[in-house]
C-alpha cells in the first residue's frame, strides 16, 4: 500500500529507506497489525507533509446491492479517466472485462502503480492502493483480512480549492464520457405488460445495438443532411442552453414519407451519430396510459425514443376516432355481436392525450437527453395537436429518390462517383416517383458477375418501367376523369331538360288559368 505514496513524494534516498522499511514490516508483522502501523505512520507525516491526499473505495455500502456492497461510480469512473494513461506509463497493468463496452477488456494500473496527471498546469498523482480490514464474521485466532482496494489522489496543499472545486469534476464528467463512448449501444423493445409481474421481468428487452446505417451512407439532398446533423449536434451540446432557456433538454422529430425513403435508416443514423441507445415503441402492446407512463419513465438518458407508423398506432388520428365511434354505432345496434367479440373491445387505450400530456409534463421532468421520434407514410392524416412545434420541433419529409440522393446510393453500392449512364438516369429521375429503396434493390449486385454498367443499366430499365406505369397510370385516371366529367355534364342536361319541361308545363297551366297573360 504504501509504495504509491513513496513514489508521489519521490526523492531516491526517501525511497530506498522507505522500501528497506516497508520489506521489515511486511516480513514481521501479519496483515492487520501492518494496517494499523500503517495508519499511524500517516498521521504523523501529515502534521508535516504538504500534500493532500483523497482516497476514492472501490465500494460503498449500499443496502440496495448484492451483499451489501456497490461498485462505486466515482472509482469506476477514475479508473476509466486514468486508463489511457496507465496502459502508457505503469508497469503492472490490470485488465478489466468491462460490461456492456465495444472494448474487450479495459487496461488499468495494478495495485502499488501510480501515474501522474496534468491539468491546467497543475500537476497531481494517482496511485492505487489497498487496506485490509478485518472480516466482521470472522471468529477465529487469524482473523480473515478483507482486501479493499481505492485509488488515491496526491496534491499539494496549495492546489486544495482547485482539485475539490474543479479538477475532480473534470475527472469524473471526462471518465463517464470516456464510459458512454466506449459502451455497446442497445435497442431495446417494450415487453407486452402481461409479463411484466413475472420473477425477474422487464419493462424492456434489449440487443446489442449494430445498424450500419449513418449520415454518409444516407441518401438524401445534401443540404437537407447537414440541417439535420446541425441540428442533432446543437441538441447534443445543448445543456446549459436548454437550462438558461428554461427548456427541458427534449426534442422532437417527425419523419414522413411514402414507405422505403429511409425514414428507419435516418432513425438509425441519428443514434449512431449521436451514441445513443434506441428505444423502439410498439404502442398497441401497450394497454393504457398508465402502462405507457411506466415505460416512457424507465428509458434512459442519451436515447431516442421511436414510436413508427404512429398513424396505424393508435387512436391517434381523428380518422380512427370516426373509424372507432362508427364501429360502436354498428355494436350498439347490435349486442350479440358485441358479445362474441368478447374481449376485442378492451384493445388498447392508449390515447393521443395520455401521449400528449406525457410528452408535455412529465416528460419534461425526467433528467438527461432525449429524442423522440414519430414516424408516419401519411402526414395529413395525424392530428394536428400531435406535430404542434413545441412537441414536434422539427418536421423531416423524406421523399423520393432525386439526382443527388442517387449519387449517394451509386457511391454507396457500386463505389462510383460518376458514369456517362448518370446522365440518363438524373434525366429519368426527373418526375419519376421511385423510392431510394427501389432505386438501391436494383444498384445492389446479384452475383459476382454485375459490375457497375449492369447495375445501372438495370436502374434504367426499372426507371422507363416506372416512367411508363406512371405514364399508364396518368393517362387512366384522365381518361376516368373525363368519364366521370362526362356523365355529370349529361346529368346535368337531362336534368337542365326535365326542368325546362316542368316549367313549361307549369307556364302552361298557369297561362291556362289566366293568371298571366
Ligand atoms: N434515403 C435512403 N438512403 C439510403 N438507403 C435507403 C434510403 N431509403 C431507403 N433505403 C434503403 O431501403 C431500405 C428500406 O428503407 P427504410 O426501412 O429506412 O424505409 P422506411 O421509410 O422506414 O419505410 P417504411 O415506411 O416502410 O417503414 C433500407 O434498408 C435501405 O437500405
Ligand atoms: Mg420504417
């Protein structure tokens, strides 16, 4: 234990004294009695040492943990901070399986090692060390001696309101980054409730977290993108922006768009840019308001929150509310078959404001980073005190392929920046509804054969099919146009016709009735 200490006050003949004198102690005097030398020996340096020491334990008592002790996050956190630094400066490392991190294992000082730190000029040292306590259980003559190991942070007095005020922050704020980076992100998916009651259930079932998809492989108006990643990016680094604002550190976004425009993959973008974890809600397994609550209030800081095809979700639209009311009239005229549908009518109750009024409320209460993200192929039909500003900041329209969104996909596919094909297809994509889904299915290889001329070659076809459908398609529903035209104008004739004749009938009598003369 106490070779970090000699190496923190440093000084050779110190050192070779002190070591000839730690090998006596270790070799004359059994654990806890060493201890206790040991502390005593502290002491009395401290009445003339000019340094402070701060210990940090690896556990704390906590009566919520298993047997008793929690891994401190403080000592977590120092040894996550000093890691780099001890795997390029101590002699004898340690290599620790962290859980949950993309690294294999993290490299720390062992015990006795120490490093130094620098910080705005003023230089500390970090040491880890260990104490034996004395078992509490323990009864016999040799009592058992418990190993506790802490690290242990060495400065000068004078440095005492800078490392209380500052530097501890720093180092405890830059090891939790250091922690949040180097996790493994997960996705993680509601659990229907029926289950949640069970030994050992959750709210949420997680995976590990592994979408390839990122802003550079999105295709998209690159202007758009950067808007987007700007965004996120404020967002992220916005914390003391959101406090000064009076804001709750939340933002919302709603992508739409017909199905296959990436609106999943831009999902997946923005968690991969930001490292953050997904929450994908699926709300028809959720029963009412109260359950949503539960679920929303146990997702964590840093994670975007998905609730897709919001739409077909829920009773959210005030379609489905007419839908619904219309479903009711036709049950209340018939009770039996109210009946045989038994349990059907008690689906979900989720409703728009038990969304809204989480999204409003508490929402803004809980602590750390979110996103929530709604998804929708049919804007127009989604209440317009869903997507209000304020709830959903901002709107995405993700949309069908263009000239530039196209190039992305060449790149990202066939790994060609230009052809004498693009001109053909940027011609073709004009006016052509294809989805990046579409124009991806037929860039992608289907065996070793297609090079990229075949590819595009295919695109072109697919284009000129797509081009002629719509073509087809256009011209049918003119021709039904002008039917539908046709016939309301022959209506109209006839009855423009059976009027003029009652008329003149009526003229008629009337004449005959010699009113008018
Ligand atoms: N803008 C895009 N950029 C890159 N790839 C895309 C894009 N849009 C679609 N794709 C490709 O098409 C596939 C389907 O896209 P995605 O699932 O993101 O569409 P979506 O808009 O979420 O569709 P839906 O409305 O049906 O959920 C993706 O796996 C991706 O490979
Ligand atoms: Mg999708």
């Amino acid at each position: 234990m106490m070779m970090a200490e000699i190496w923190s006050l440093g000084g050779s003949l110190q050192i070779a004294t002190i070591v000839f004198l730690w090998k006596i102690l270790e070799i004359y005097f059994p654990g806890h009695l060493r201890s206790s030398i040991i502390s005593y020996s502290m002491k009395l340096a401290s009445l003339v040492s000019p340094y402070i020491y701060i210990r940090f334990p690896e556990f704390i008592g906590d009566s919520e943990e298993y047997m008793g002790v929690k891994r401190s996050d403080a000592y977590a956190a120092i040894e996550t901070y000093l890691s780099g630094k001890s795997s390029r400066e101590a002699k004898y490392l340690k290599a620790v399986d962290v859980k949950d991190s993309s690294q294999p294992v993290q490299l720390s000082m062992d015990e006795n090692e120490g490093v130094t730190d620098e910080f705005e000029g003023v230089k500390l040292s970090w040491a880890v060390n260990k104490e034996y306590t004395r078992t509490q259980q323990s009864f016999s003559f040799y009592p058992q001696m418990d190993e506790k190991r802490y690290y242990q942070l060495t400065f000068h007095k004078s440095h005492r309101d800078f490392v209380n005020g500052t530097y501890i922050n720093h180092v405890i704020q830059k090891g939790k980054a250091i922690t949040v980076s180097n996790r493994q992100r997960k996705l993680y998916t509601n659990n229907p409730s029926q289950n949640w009651e069970r030994y050992k259930a959750r709210k949420w079932s997680h995976v590990t977290f592994e979408h390839p998809a990122t802003f550079d492989t999105l295709a998209m108006e690159s202007k758009k993108k950067l808007e987007i990643v700007n965004d996120l990016e404020k967002f992220s680094k916005g914390k003391e922006y959101y406090t000064k604002i009076g804001k709750a550190w939340k933002r919302g976004y709603l992508l739409y768009g017909p199905p296959g425009t990436g609106k999943s993959s831009m999902i997946a973008a923005m968690a991969n840019h930001l490292e953050y974890d997904i929450y994908d809600l699926e709300l028809t397994t959720v029963k009412d308001n109260t359950e949503l609550r539960r679920l929303l209030i146990e997702t964590t800081g840093k994670s975007i929150i998905v609730i897709e095809d919001i739409d077909c979700s829920l009773d959210l639209t005030g379609q489905r509310k007419n839908e619904k009311k219309k479903a009711k009239d036709e049950e209340a005229k018939d009770p039996v078959s109210k009946m045989t549908k038994g349990e059907e009518d008690s689906n979900s109750k989720v409703t728009l404001s038990g969304l809204l009024n989480f999204i409003d409320g508490l929402w803004s209460a809980i602590g750390g980073e979110r996103i929530i993200v709604f998804t929708t192929n049919y804007v127009e039909k989604l209440d317009a005190a869903l997507i209000r500003r304020g709830r959903m900041d901002k709107h995405i329209e993700l949309s069908y392929c263009g000239f530039e969104a196209f190039k992305v996909l060449a790149k990202n596919y066939l790994d060609v920046d230009s052809h004498p094909l693009f001109a053909t297809i940027g011609h073709l994509l004009e006016g052509t509804n294809i989805t990046p889904a579409d124009v991806a299915e037929n860039l992608m290889p289907k065996s070793m054969n297609e090079d990229a001329e075949t590819c595009l070659k295919k695109l072109i076809e697919a284009l000129e099919t797509a081009k002629d459908a719509a073509k087809m398609k256009a011209e049918e529903e003119a021709r039904l146009k002008a039917e539908t035209e046709e016939k309301e104008k022959q209506k109209d004739v006839k009855v423009d016709g059976s009027l003029a004749k009652v008329k003149d009938n009526c003229v008629g009598v009337v004449k005959d009735n010699g009113v008018i003369a």
